[in-house]
C-alpha cells in the first residue's frame, strides 16, 4: 500500500510562486508513474502534470503548460510541482497520484492506483 501526503498550498497572489510536495510512504514509488490533478469549487477534478518513473518525460495540460514542473526525487520518495506565474484560475484543491502500471502519462485520473488527500492552492488576484 502506498500512502500519500501532499503539501506547500497556501494563499498567494496572482504572479506568485508555489512549490507543491507529494511524499509517498508504505513502499517506494521509484519505478511508479505519478501526477498531479486538481479540483477547483464546483468543478470535476481535472490533470494538471505527470512524470515518469525516471524523470526522462513529463506531460503538462495545456492551462499550465510553460508555467508549471513536474519533478521527483526518488532517493526521496518525493515529488514536486513548482508553480510559477500562478492565476487566479489555479486555485483548486491539488491532489497527487501515483499509478503502478506506468500508463499515468495519459493524465487519465481512473489509471491511478493511489491517492493523496489533497492540498489548497488559492490564488488571489
């Protein structure tokens, strides 16, 4: 079992910076695809980022694409979403996933195997 715990939201102003922590305990999530959805207030959860289990191809939508970087640390067991330039359109609860089958790169939240609990993220403008 894999268990995830997501960090760093906070209120910033719009053009600020976040970075977002996602630590995986329980087992190592090294060899694990992983990614970042959020869910904005009465809106359904949507893909943000993904990475692959070496670090040697992310996946960005769209709406955060040249703004947002998906890394990881796997000595770590630990994942980052460094957000620049952030909108008040960002705001959402963000959320981590870690997917055991390597096929997460696609962004789809349904190919996850496990869940983090989420963190706020409330961009004013």
């Amino acid at each position: 079992q894999v268990h995830l715990v997501a960090s760093g939201g906070t209120l910033v102003q719009a053009g600020g910076s976040l970075r977002l922590s996602c630590a995986a305990s329980g087992r190592s999530v090294n060899m694990y695809v992983m990614g970042w959805f959020r869910q904005a207030p009465g809106k359904e959860r949507e893909f943000v980022a993904a990475i692959s289990w070496d670090d040697s191809v992310t996946h960005y939508a769209d709406s955060v694409k040249g703004r947002f970087t998906f890394s990881r640390d796997n000595a770590k067991n630990t994942v980052y979403l460094q957000m620049n330039s952030l909108k008040p359109e960002d705001t959402a609860v963000y959320s981590c996933g870690a997917d055991a089958h390597g096929r997460g790169m696609r962004g789809i939240e349904d190919e996850y195997d496990y869940w983090g609990q989420g963190t706020q993220v409330t961009v004013s403008s």
